[in-house]
C-alpha cells in the first residue's frame, strides 16, 4: 500500500466538523430548559440556583458536543469561551439585578417635586418632602472633595513617574498604599478629631475633607498606572528636540494619558459619592437647605438615604424616599461619568493621518 493512501486513511485531530453558529445559543436554551425542568421536578425554587444549573449544563454540553462533531481540541476551546461568558454572567446579573430593583423602587416618587423639594418639617415616617437639600450638599462636598484632590493626587503621580528617585519617592508609595486600604469611618474621626481639637463646628467643608483623605490615593495610583503606560518613546522624541521636561510632561504626556486620568478621577468620584459614615461624623444631616458649604450642618445623598431608611420605622414612605434618593444618585454619577468620558475624548490627542 502506498504513502499516500495511508496518509488518506488516517483520521486528522485537528479536521473535523463545525458546528453552526447559532449552536452556542442553542445550547445555552436547552440547558436553561432542562435546569428548570429538574428544579420543578425536585422542589427547587429559588432562581440563583436555577441558573447556577444551567451554567454548569451549558459548559458540560459544550464540551460534550463540540467533542463529539468537531474535535477535542475545538473542544477545549469551547469550554474556555464558556467559562468566560459564564464568569461575565455571573458578573452583570447581579449588577443589572440591582439597578432594576432600584429603579422599580425609586422611580415611584421621584418627580419634579421630589427633586425640588427639602424635608424641612415633614417627618421621616411622613410622605411629602423631597431631596433637593441633599443634592445641593452632595454637589458642594463632592465638588470641593475633587477640586483639592484631582490636582494633588495628578502632580504627586507626575512625581513618582517622572521625577521621584530614593527615599522620598518609597515613602510616598507607602503611604498611598496605606490610605488607600483606610476605612471611611476612619478619615472621618480624623477629621472629627480636628474639629474638636479647634472647637470647630459641624460643616459640609468638614465632609469634603474626610471625601479627600479617600479620594487621593485613588487618583494617585490610577494617575500613576495611566502615566507609566505611555511610552518611553514619546518622551525621548520630545527630549530629543530640546523640549524641556516640565513641557514634555505637559504637551505629550498628560494629552497622551488624559482618557486614564480623567477615567481615574471619576472611579474616585464614584467612591467617595456614596459614603455614609464620614458625612454623618462630621456633617452631621441637616433638613434644610443650606448653600453654605463652609458653616452649619448639611445633607447629602448616601446620608439622606440612611437616615429615610433606618429613622422612618419602616413607613413606606420613608423607604420610598431611599429607594429614590438611591436612584438620584447612580443618576448623578452615570451623568459625571458621561460627561467625563466626553470631556475626556474631547481633549485626547488627535490620531491618525
């Protein structure tokens, strides 16, 4: 027999058959059909578990038929393409189940009078009253909290990238990292602490310095990755032509990584929006309205929906008004992360030809 017929008659590995692209979704289907047919069937109710179920089926499936028309090798594959579209399920399912439970709940009561409104007088347990007091102290601390953050954290990461050599450098780096594994309670009572020591009074300035003490180091570390991935390059050409090195940093660099930057910023934005336990230190709520960051008591969102929550004795109104100052607020960080990344591409350098 000659060469070439037996090289005809051996099977390939790496031939085989190929399964339709619709096959995946086909599979994912029937897993789902068969994970709640054995749920009914053995009393299974809840549906974390249904789906776990099907999750297990799909991958098992996958492999098992994928290895049966086309090969193992295509079949290893597969599975790996699985686990990860399993991974990001098991990521966005409960993301996407809570903003549906906070937008079912909030969207009850927030109108143009909830956002226009204070409590004032209207008790927790009473229905009335809006938020507008909170939004106004949430934009005033949050606003100050960026505004001495942002650049403090972007020059001390041009430092460390550009500039920062020996000790000095190390003992920054160290202390970023320690801040940013500090509890809020924390920043907080520090600032507390100051406020007693100097017979100072409760304030929304107060608030937004305990907001700085967590917002630096994260615009410090991500500032800092962003920069040291621009490359070498850049800076060398820029260099080269007799640039000094204050206008490299300035002109290529920061145009370069400022998409990073600013999506940095707004991470660190997002954080320090939803703290409770520093502005209830040192802020201390307040019903009213107050446009004065610098004297008195002041609302804010995250504390507006502790004290709705917990001091309403389980009122539905009470829990209404949480649920919608919850939503106002994932609506007030989603319209900052928009306009940032906007902001953002606007500035980015140009590219192309």
């Amino acid at each position: 027999m000659s060469h070439a017929a037996v090289t005809a008659k051996r099977p390939n590995s790496l031939q085989g058959g190929q399964l339709p692209k619709w096959a995946p979704l086909a599979i994912a289907a029937g897993s789902l059909a068969v994970s709640v047919g054995l749920c009914l069937a053995t009393g299974i109710e809840s549906k974390i578990q249904w789906g776990l179920i099907a999750a297990i089926l799909y991958i098992v499936g996958t492999y098992v038929i994928s290895a049966r028309v086309e090969n193992r090798r295509q079949a290893k594959d597969r599975i790996a393409t699985s686990l990860v579209w399993v991974a990001f399920l098991l990521a966005v399912v409960p993301l996407a189940s809570l903003i549906w439970a906070t937008v079912a709940r909030g969207i009850k009561v927030l109108d143009g009078y909830f956002l226009s409104h204070s409590m004032g007088v209207v008790g927790n347990s009473e229905p009335g009253g809006g938020v507008y007091a909170a939004i106004i102290g949430t934009l005033e601390q949050v606003g100050i909290a960026t505004l001495i953050a942002a650049p403090i954290g972007v020059l001390t990461a041009i430092y460390l990238v550009e500039y920062g050599r020996g000790a000095l450098a190390r003992a920054v780096t160290f202390f970023v990292d320690v801040m940013t594994g500090i509890p809020s309670i924390v920043a907080g009572l520090f600032i507390l602490s100051i406020l007693l020591a100097f017979n100072l009074n409760f304030s929304g300035f107060a608030g937004a310095l305990a907001l700085t003490i967590l917002m630096l180091p994260i615009v410090v570390r991500s500032t800092e990755e962003m920069l040291k991935l621009v490359p070498n390059e850049l800076r060398e050409a820029s260099l080269a032509l007799g640039v000094p090195k204050w206008r490299t940093i300035l002109k290529v660099v920061l145009p370069t990584a400022i998409g990073g930057i600013t999506t940095g910023i707004m991470l660190a934005v997002a954080r320090i929006a939803g703290e409770t336990a520093p502005v209830l230190l040192v802020v201390f709520g307040n019903p009213f309205i107050n446009n004065n960051p610098f004297e008195g008591p002041q609302a804010s969102l995250p504390l507006y929906i502790y004290q709705q929550y917990s001091l309403s004795a389980g009122s539905d109104a009470g829990i209404d008004r949480a649920w919608a100052a919850a939503l106002t607020l994932i609506l007030f960080v989603m319209i900052l992360n928009l306009a940032a990344r906007a902001l953002a591409r606007w500035k980015a350098p140009k590219t192309g030809r």
